[in-house]
C-alpha cells in the first residue's frame, strides 16, 4: 500500500467535468495523473495502490477507469518491460485539451492566444507513444 502524504491533494477541474464528461472514480483517477502533468513531473509512473488509496476506490474500478481513459484517447499509455517487469507509463493527451479550449500547462483558457508550449508537448507525446487522436 502506497502512503498518501497529507499535504498530497489533487484537483478536480471544472472542464473535467463539463469538457470531457468524466465523472466518478475515472474523474478522480484523471485528475490525479494530470496532476502529475501538470507540476511537469511528466507522465505518471506511479502505482494502482497509489491511485487506489488516492481516490478511495478499489483496484478493478481504478484498473477500469485506466483502460476507459485510454480508449477514450484522454490518456496515452506507454507499457516498457526491463528485466522481466512491466512498467506502465501514462501521459495526458494534450491535443483533446487544445480542442476545448485548455491550456495544460496553466489551466487556462487560450481562446485567441498562442499555444506553443502545449502543442511542442503534444508531438513529444505523438513521437514517444507513437499515437495520435
């Protein structure tokens, strides 16, 4: 079981909500993994207990929100196996925030401004992870 610091938080946006119409356990689970993204630590490499005991839900529901997310192509996943161990990588897909209208990096709305930064980082991601939307 991973520990939870308590100063450890994580935010719910109000276009995660009401953009991607995410709600629930795959609400929460996106929220933490984007903050991750959005302190640019990078991609979540953390564990399933993490997220489990961030969010408060069981590892099938959190394993679930996982697999929607990607199929939904709001997360991209980038699996890597090194000594026989499988680690999981996963990164947000910043060209579904540029389409409504978020700025990943600083939560803001970027209607009429220039969005460098997001879209250098989006074809980072195309070339790590080899996918586009």
């Amino acid at each position: 079981m991973s520990k939870i610091k308590k100063e450890n938080y994580f935010v719910v946006w109000g276009w995660m909500t009401e953009d991607l119409k995410l709600k629930g356990t795959e609400r929460d689970v996106y929220a933490v993994i984007y903050g991750f993204y959005q302190n640019k630590e990078g991609d979540y490499t953390g564990s399933i207990a993490y997220l489990m005991d961030f969010t408060g839900m069981k590892r099938t529901a959190v394993i679930n929100a996982l697999v929607s997310l990607t199929n939904k192509k709001y997360l991209y996943k980038k699996t890597e196996i090194k000594n026989g161990i499988n680690y999981v990588t996963y990164s947000i897909n910043t060209a579904i925030l540029y389409e409504i209208g978020v700025n990943a990096w600083k939560n803001t709305n970027i209607y009429g401004k220039k969005y460098e930064n997001g879209i250098n980082r989006q074809k980072k991601c195309e070339y790590q992870y080899g996918t586009t939307v």
